[in-house]
C-alpha cells in the first residue's frame, strides 16, 4: 500500500466543518462541567487552574474554528490536526485528575474512531498510534485521583495494566468497525451514483428518438422553401447558365435532406408505439438480435410456456438489467446460452442460462454486492468488480423483480433466476 492509497488523496476526503465544531462544543461544556462538579460539588481536590487554563485553550481553539474558518469542508490534513489537539487536550486533564485510572479515560479513542469514519486509514493508524502513546504515558505518569489517593487508596498496577489493554482493545476493534463501514458505505454509493448514471443515459437513449421526429418536422418547412426558391431560379436562370449545375445540385440535395428526415420521422412513429408497450418476449428478441450481430455463440429463445402474454410499459432499469445479465451469460458461456421465459396469470420467470465455468462459490453468496473478485483461475480472465452485476439487480429489483443466482446442476453453468409478479410488471 503506498502512501497515496493509504491516506486516500486522489479521494478529495473531507470532514464537515460544522459537525467538528458541534463535537468539539459538546466536549469542551462536558470537561467544564465535569471539572466543576468534582472540584466545587464533590469538594475533591486537584489542580483546577491548569485545568481550566487547558479548558480554555480549547475553547479558543473552537471559536477560531466555527468563526474564523470559512470553508464548509475541512481536508483530511486540517482535519486531523484538530483532532491531534483534541487528543493531547484530553490527554492532559486525564494527566492533572487521575490519568488512566480515570472513568473519562475511554474518551481517548474518540478522535481515532470520527477519523476511522470520515478520513483516511492513514489519518486513522496516526491518531490510533498517538492514543495507544498517551494512554501508555498516562499509566506511568499523572497526578492522584481525586478523592481516591487521598485516603491512601491506590489502584495495583495489574488493574492499570488490565484497562489500558482493554481501552486498546476497544479502540483497535471500533476503529477497525469504522474503517469497513465507511469503506463499505463508499462503495455503495460510488455504485448507487453508477446506477443513476446508467438510468440518465438510459433515458437519454430513449429520447433520442422524440429529438429527431422533432428535428424532421421542424427542419421541413426550411428545406421546402429552400426546394422551392432553387427551382425558381432555375427557371429564370435558364439551363445555359453557368451556375445551372449548381443549382440542379442543391435541388437533389434538398430532396435527399427531406428523405432522410422522412425516414427518421418515420422510424420515430414506428418506435413509438414499440417504446410505450412491449412484451417481455418481443424484449428478449429484441436483446437476442442486437447480441447476435456481435458474437458468434448460439443465443436460444425458449417461450413455449410463456402462457400469459401480458403487455407493459418498457423501461430502461427493465431493458438495462436483463442486457447485462444477457451479456455476461454470452461472454463466460463456451459455446451457447438459453434464454427461458415461462408465465402464468400470476408470476412470470426468465431462467438465463449459459454452458460457462458457473458462479465461482467463493462468491455466489453475495453476489449483487459491488466491488467483489472471486480468486477462482476459471473465470479471472473475464471477471470483472461485481459492479454490472450490482447494477442490473439494482435496476431490476426497482421493477418489482426478484434475482437468484445459482450454478445449473445439469449444464454446469451459471444460472440466473428473475421473476415478477404480473401485478408488479404491469403498473
């Protein structure tokens, strides 16, 4: 791991400066308040000037912060240095009031554990060494706990021993918990961010069509004045002129503009009708051809049990996901995939099969998370992050779909199951 990946720089990691202020605020009222409590309250006894003097270099600290910061971010660097402050801060009133033998000792790992979250593995190893640093320190050296020492009370060096390796213990585990769940949140929604730019082409795709049926018609009148203003001077001009080839060409030309925006108009009419209703066997079909054109392998069609041939609103999430998993069942398959569509009056069921090395079973459980790699040799040539497989299922799953993956006992191959209600299907 370099030192790029480590801290995570290409990330731009920030953390809200807001958020910082609020924690900060929350912690300082919470050590003024405890302070005040045990010194005039309790009637214990420790060096309250210097911990009130600590008090309000972190309040300075804060206000600097919230009022002279004006970004709304903080950069991972700027971010941890007030977080190091924090943590020496803390440090130091655990020093004047009882060091680790100290309930409020557990509030060390905090620093470690907002940076484990929101910044990088780096920031958060740095933090965790400094804090494993001062909770050694804090066991050999601080002042009496208040109340405790001064009945001649001390706490055996077993029980230091034993809560600073518990305090380690948390601090290891919770930052650890931190690290996966913010990396895993990203991932997640680095994908969820792939899905809404898939169904924005998508339906970009999908308006082409009603762009050029408008562009034919309002193109129309232009060219037909054009046609007509040619032909006129045509016939004034004569057909001796010398520009009279000219003109007899931008003639043909117009005629051929007005052609093609036919065409175009035409086919927009005909898509139309196809993009409002569809049925999912003219869909297949429709997938099937386009594959064909590029691949060589055999793409079979099964609907003979397709019994409920109900029509529904085309979709791009519908149209996306069962090309991906088209796609996929075409490019790990050896020689064929079969493609079976059965329906009744309540549920309909696609069964895409392919004579491939099948789902690897390091993987088959979680597959439809992103970001997965299976170490099987079989299909590492082909294998990709799990991301398109995320984002079919995603999409799909949005139409009322359920998908299972699972490896066909008879082929050997790979097998993906998805179904619908015919309620579902047709709203």
């Amino acid at each position: 791991m370099n030192f790029s990946t480590l801290f995570r720089l290409r990330e731009n990691l920030n953390l809200d400066r807001k958020t910082l202020v609020i924690l900060r605020w929350i912690a300082i009222i919470g050590q003024f308040t405890a302070i005040n409590l045990v010194y005039f309250y309790l009637k214990l006894d420790f060096p309250i000037i210097i911990a009130f003097g600590i008090l309000f270099l972190g309040f300075i600290s804060n206000s600097y912060l919230q009022f002279r910061i004006r970004s709304i971010t903080l950069k991972d660097f700027n971010a941890s240095i007030f977080l190091i402050y924090d943590l020496v801060q803390l440090t130091a009133l655990l020093y004047l009031t009882g060091g680790i033998s100290n309930p409020f000792s557990i509030l060390m790992i905090i620093p470690t554990i907002v940076s484990s979250t929101l910044l990088s593995m780096g920031t958060t190893i740095i933090l965790g060494i400094l804090t494993i640093l001062f909770l050694f320190l804090l066991t050999i050296f601080h002042y009496p706990l208040p109340g405790i020492h001064d009945h001649s009370i001390t706490f055996p060096k077993l029980y230091l021993t034993g809560y600073f390796l518990s305090i380690i213990v948390g601090l290891v585990f919770l930052s650890y918990f931190g690290i996966r769940f913010s990396g895993e949140s990203k991932r997640r929604s680095d994908a969820v961010n792939k899905v809404q730019q898939v169904i924005a082409k998508e339906y970009e795709l999908e308006s082409l069509g009603g762009q050029a049926a408008a562009a034919a018609h309002s193109l129309g009148t232009p060219l037909a004045t054009i046609s007509v203003v040619a032909s006129e001077l045509k016939k004034e001009l004569g057909q001796k002129n010398e520009h009279s080839k000219d003109i007899d060409l931008l003639i043909s030309q117009t005629k051929r503009c007005g052609e093609i925006l036919k065409k175009i108009s035409k086919k927009q009419i005909k898509d139309d009708e196809f993009f409002s209703k569809t049925r999912l066997e003219d869909l297949l079909s429709e997938l099937i051809s386009s594959f064909r054109e590029s691949s060589s392998k055999q793409i079979n069609l099964e609907s003979e049990h397709d019994k409920n041939k109900i029509s529904f609103q085309r979709s791009p999430e519908i149209i996306y996901g069962l090309r991906n998993f088209i796609g996929n069942a075409i490019k790990f398959s050896k020689t064929k995939v079969d493609i079976i569509l059965s329906s009744n009056k309540k549920d309909i069921e696609i069964l895409i099969k392919d004579d491939g090395p099948g789902f690897p079973e390091d993987i088959i459980e979680i597959l439809g998370e992103p970001y997965i790699k299976s170490k099987s040799s079989e299909i590492n040539d082909n294998a990709g992050t799990g991301l398109g497989t995320f984002l079919g299922k995603t999409l799909l799953e949005r139409s009322g779909a359920k998908l299972s993956f699972l490896n066909d006992k008879n082929n050997k191959g790979a097998l993906v199951k998805i179904s619908w209600k015919c309620k579902d299907l047709i709203i």
